[in-house]
C-alpha cells in the first residue's frame, strides 16, 4: 500500500553528490524533476525506493506518478517543503523528487560482451567531462542517435548523479555507462575489435560531413576547455571537425556531440 505521510521525507540531499564505483553504489541517491521521476518509474521501477511530492503540485503527470507509484506500491510522500540539493535549484525539482537506489557503471569487461555480435556498433567516449550537465546531455543525445555505449573516465569527468539524470531525460537508465581507469587502453581494446576511433576536434581539415563513419564506430569528445587529451588524442585514426561560421570557435561539447552522432546516424541510413 501507498504510504501518504505529512512529514518532510529524511533524506540526506548532499551538496557535493557522492561518486558510485563499478560494482559499488552511493548509500543514496536521489533525483528530480516530474520527467526524470516518470521515465524511471516507466523503465525501471524497482529503483525507486520512495517518491516525495510537493502538495501543492497537480495536474495530469502529477497524477500519473501518483497512479504509477501506487500500481509499484512505491512509498509516496506528499509534503509542504521538498530537501533540495545544489543541483537541483531555482525550481529545478518541480515539485517532484525520488530516493532510488544509485546508478551504477558497468564494467569495460560487460560493455565488452554486450557489444560482441551486433553490426556496427557506436560508442561515445567522453573524455574527462567534468560537468554533469554535459554529460547528462551527452547521454541523452547518445541514447536519441542509437548509441550503444558510453564510455568516461574514472578522474576528472561527472560522476552518475540526480542532475546527470535530470538532464540525460531517462538516458541513464537505458544506456550502459563504463568508467575505465585508463582511456588509452581502452580505445586500444576497441581497435583491437575492429572499431575505428573518430576524435572531435577543433582547427583540423577533415570535416565530419566527409568522413566516413561505416563499421563500429567509437566517436570521442574531450572535456570543457581543454579538448581530448594528448594520449587519448593519439589513439585516434582520425579527427574531425564541425564546420563552423568564423565568429564562432567552437560548440559546447553536448551540442558538438548531438551533431557528430546524428550525422553518424544519418550515414547509416543512407
């Protein structure tokens, strides 16, 4: 049975939003937001251990997560003042929060096997993306454009967070994320495979309208600011750019990446 209880949900909303590891979770995570709460509770309800709403919140999605909390026998809590963290301010929560159990990564050694036997996998590596933000547009866009996978990096990038899922519009709970330790060694394991490593860069001649990105496809962007790492750069077969008006240096990493995949995606529809 639906538990409804007039009291502010306990729940410990860091400002600073604890990193799960492969194979380990967070003691809690929470998310936000009436879209964010629906696409899990639509995909993955088992996740959700408890959903607090803010009782002067109504309308058709308000009452929907109430309907679909119910039919999982979610406990549900309707309150006067929701726990806000840093990431979810300026009215960003809607009215609508969620305590789940944490997202987790999956190990390079799954990625692996579940890209074993399909045709032409893409995958996206994101290399040292620091705001969870981007990476949550990332993981939508990658999701939106058939991407199989997403790779980060274990220092430096985003970890899996309320906000990552917020923004990625249910993209987390249907893409596999793998932090690896060391990106270099990765990308040499997936040409080892037979993918071809495609590096997102500013100032280089070949543009993505011209490449060509039949075969499994690994589509790497560097973080904000400082680009794909020289390392990482290395292992690239080739570098691309987004052809641009000269006002304009360069797109914010999300936006680059949007428009990289879905021309991949457009290739293989040819």
């Amino acid at each position: 049975m639906v538990s409804l209880s007039p009291f502010l949900p306990t729940w410990r909303l860091m400002t600073a939003e604890r990193e799960p590891t492969t194979g380990e979770e967070a003691p809690e995570s929470v998310v936000w937001g009436v879209n964010t709460v629906l696409e899990i509770l639509g995909d993955d309800p088992g996740r959700i251990a408890e959903i607090a709403i803010l009782r002067s919140k109504t309308g058709p999605k308000i009452h929907e997560i109430v309907s679909l909390a119910r039919t999982h026998r979610i406990k549900l809590r309707m309150v006067e003042k929701l726990p806000v963290s840093s990431g979810a301010r300026s009215g960003a929560h809607q009215g609508v929060a969620a305590r789940i159990i944490p997202f987790s990564y999956t190990s390079w050694e799954e990625l692996l096997r579940r890209i074993q036997g399909l045709t032409d996998p893409v995958l996206l590596a994101a290399d040292c993306v620091q705001d969870p933000h981007n990476l949550g547009a990332l993981l939508r866009s990658a999701a939106a454009a058939g991407v199989v996978g997403v790779i980060t990096t274990k220092d430096r990038s985003a970890p899996l967070s309320g906000t990552v899922a917020k923004v990625s519009a249910g993209a987390i709970t249907r893409l596999p994320v793998c932090r690896v330790t060391n990106l270099t060694t990765a990308l040499q394991d997936l040409k080892r495979l037979g993918f071809w490593i495609f590096g997102a860069a500013a100032h280089v001649e070949l543009s993505l309208y011209k490449a060509d990105f039949r075969g499994p496809v690994c589509l790497v962007m560097g973080g904000e600011g400082s680009g794909i790492r020289p390392l990482v750069r290395k292992q690239c077969d080739l570098l691309i750019s987004i052809p641009m008006q000269r006002e304009m240096e360069s797109l914010n990493v999300s936006v680059a990446a949007a428009v990289i995949l879905f021309e991949i995606a457009r290739q293989r529809k040819a």
